[in-house]
C-alpha cells in the first residue's frame, strides 16, 4: 500500500505539461521540430545542517491527504522516497540527456517540468566564438618573446633584456648604416618616454616623425556563453490550438522568473529558474545542427495580432508571435565538439 500511495503522490508531484504547435495532423505533417525540455538542477544538499542544529527536515514534516478511497496519504513522506528516487535516476540519465550532464556538470532533479514542442522556425543561427585580449608588448617584451621562442628560459631572457635595454638601439645604430639615422630617431622617441607631460612627449615625437611599434599580440582570453533567439508565429487554426498557444505563452513565462525563498512573510531570495534542454531534430530521431547545453531563458516577448486587427470567434487573438533569448549555462571546449556533437 505504501508504494501505491508513494506512486500515486509522485504522479501528482510531477503532472507537468506538455505543449505543441501546431497540433501536426497527418495530412500537413512538418517533420523538423525543436523541443524545450524544462528541467531542474540539483542544489548543495544542507540537510546536514538540520542534522547537526537537531531540527526536523523540511521534507519530514507529515502533511496528509486523502486519497480517493479514503485513505490517508503522507504526502511530504512520499514525496520524499519519489524525489530521492527520481534524482537517481535522473543522475543516471537518460541516453540524450547524459551528455548534457557530462558536459555542464549539472545533475537534474526529478524528470522533466514540463515540454513544449514547436516546428523548426525558419534560418536558425548558431553562433562559436572565442575572446581575445590585445596586449603589447613592446620592444622589450618582443625580444624576450623571440628569445623564449627559440628556447630560452624566462628569467634569463627578462634579465637580458633589461639589462641591454639602453644600449640595444646605441648598437643598431653602429651596426646599420642604413637606417642609423631612423633608428637613432626611435632612440631619442624611446627616451621621451621619461619627459614629464604628455605634450612634451607629443612633440618629441612630432619632431622625430617616427613611433614605437607596440608590437601588438592577441591572447586568448576565455570562451563566451553562447546565446541563441527563436522566433515563432503561430496562427491557430482550432480551438485547441488556441489553448495550446495560450499555454505555451505561461509556461516559458512561468520558467523564465524564479522562485521566491520566503523568511516570515519578506521574499529574502530567489531559487534559480530551470533550466531547458534543447533539442532540434527531423522526425523524432534525427539530430539537426550542433547541440545546446542547458540554457536559461532570458528573455521573452509574445506579439499579438501583428497582421492584423482581427479576432477568432470567443475573443481569442487570430495570430500571436513569440520571440525568445536562450543563454548556455556552461561554455564549450575543443572535446564537446570533437566527441560529444556540440
């Protein structure tokens, strides 16, 4: 009985929604899809914080119901063995979501919190990119570039150039006839470095018509989190199309907010938004594009009637746009895209 009653309360802990649009019909059928799968992430367990104060957990605490033939049910118990349950399994992973722990170092909590199904909008953009700082280094710092290049070590390179900093360009001079005079210039623009005020140097180097090259060097600085936009029109053609759209419309806006963490009445914080797990496939099984880690939803607007001023029958609106920003929760590297398909 305990396990009926414990089934029956995670049936009802986890009735999540599932939405789609259009509501394919066989005869006009569109196979490529892209499914937003909302999913929680497993929090820093503090249940031993309880254990040491000496205080009952929240989820011990025993709140009954009644079921439909009359029994009680200890819903927080039974919530308590479902979750528990459904974290295993959720951190075992199923064969498409595994990778996706893997890859952000996420577990997820329980099943899904809910899906929505929509057809594949039109030009999709996924975008890569890398970012770079500039740095300069100098003539100095060039040289001990150079000689670190060709195998020097660091310190000696650092202290050879500091200390032949000042008779570096003395000894071009002497030996490049060439250009000596260009180079005896550079010098003189070099040391104007040590002239109080900017102007003075500007005209030491108006003067001398000639610049340091900064020798200017990209490094790689970090990878971005990537972001992705989907645009959706959707003009129903039912009545249950319509309440479709009406719960799709509730549901990203729903799991784009979080959730309060009351303390005596005062909203003291915030629990993270879910998470969502995209995917884009042609006829259920065939992966379109590159992966998408998890992402937050970060923004969401829905147009209503932008064709138009006219209404379906019942005052619902004949056509309704939603447009959505999406933001990884992790960044990649060259092994997620070798092996694991992102």
């Amino acid at each position: 009985m305990d396990d009926a009653r414990a089934q029956r309360t995670a049936s009802l802990a986890n009735s999540y929604k599932k939405y789609e649009f259009p509501l394919n019909k066989e005869e006009q059928k569109y196979e490529a899809r892209i499914t937003f799968n909302a999913r929680e992430v497993q929090s820093f367990d503090v249940n031993f914080l309880f254990d040491i104060a000496g205080l009952a957990r929240t989820d011990d605490v025993s709140v009954d119901d009644t079921s439909a033939d009359g029994t009680t049910v200890d819903i927080n118990q039974a919530n308590a063995k479902a979750n528990a349950a459904a974290v295993e399994a959720a951190n075992k992973g199923a064969p498409d979501s595994q990778p996706m722990i893997n890859a952000t170092g996420q577990k997820f909590k329980g099943g899904s919190k809910g899906k929505v199904s929509l057809y594949l909008p039109q030009a999709v953009q996924i975008n890569d990119a890398a970012s770079y700082s500039n740095v300069d280094l100098g003539i100095m710092g060039a040289g001990g570039a150079a000689a670190m290049a060709e195998g020097a070590g660091l310190l000696p390179a650092l202290l050879d150039q500091g200390i032949n900093a000042a008779a570096s360009i003395i000894d071009a001079i002497k030996g490049q006839s060439g250009n000596s005079k260009d180079l005896a210039r550079l010098a003189v623009n070099r040391a104007s470095k040590f002239l109080p005020g900017e102007g003075n140097r500007g005209a030491v180097a108006s003067a001398t018509r000639v610049s340091v090259n900064p020798n200017t060097r990209a490094l790689f600085k970090s990878v971005p989190l990537r972001e992705f936009t989907f645009t959706f029109k959707m003009i129903p053609t039912s009545k249950e199309e319509t309440e479709q759209i009406k719960g799709i419309i509730k549901f990203f806006r729903e799991n784009l907010y979080p959730e309060v963490i009351d303390m005596g009445g005062i909203p003291a914080g915030f629990k993270f938004p879910h998470v969502f797990e995209i995917s884009l496939k042609y006829a259920k099984n065939k992966d379109l594009a590159t992966k998408i880690l998890p992402s937050y939803i970060r923004s969401f607007a829905a147009t209503y009637n932008a064709s138009g001023m006219g209404f379906l029958e019942g005052g619902d609106f004949s056509e309704v746009d939603i447009t959505m920003s999406f933001i990884e929760s992790g960044t990649l590297h060259k092994k997620l895209v070798q092996s694991e398909g992102y």
